[in-house]
C-alpha cells in the first residue's frame, strides 16, 4: 500500500519559487515517499528532526534547498511536506 504525501498551503507557494533543478528533486522525493515512506536515508543530509520528522537536503551549496515532513499517521500511512525551501528558513 502507498503512503498518501500531502503539502501545506506554505509549502505550495514555496514551491513555486523554487528553482527549476530543486523542483524535479522535490518532485522525487515525493514521489519516494509515496512509494516507500517517510525514513529516506538514501538522500543527502537525511536525519531524524524528532518524533515522526525527518528532513534531507535537495541541494547542497549556497544557498541549501531542504525539505521537512512529518509522518501523520502511521496505520493509514500519511505524510505530510511542512517546508521547502532554503536551509536558513527551515523550522528546525
């Protein structure tokens, strides 16, 4: 079974400032979410942030692009995206 990946409403607009080459690394990391859940530690930087939130790095450099979800629920396999966007602003 699949886990459902959601996004705020924040990240929806993060997204769209996003530059290209971040967007389509976004874009498959959800897509591995989806496929094989929230522990992805095959991505850069990946770490556990706390009870249920994760984070990974979609681009290194100046400025870092990061991503951070939550795993909502675990029986009926939800996560949802809480950031995108540059290392300086993550809520962590």
């Amino acid at each position: 079974m699949k886990w459902t990946v959601t996004t705020t409403k924040r990240v929806q607009k993060q997204i769209a400032q996003l530059p290209e080459s971040v967007k389509k690394r976004l874009v498959a990391l959800l897509l591995e979410i989806e496929i094989n859940g929230p522990i992805r530690g095959n991505w850069p930087n990946y770490s556990v942030l706390g009870k249920n939130f994760h984070h990974c790095h979609l681009k290194k450099g100046r400025p870092t692009y990061v991503a951070v979800w939550e795993m909502k629920d675990k029986k009926i396999k939800l996560v949802e995206v809480n950031y995108a966007g540059t290392h300086e602003k993550a809520p962590y």
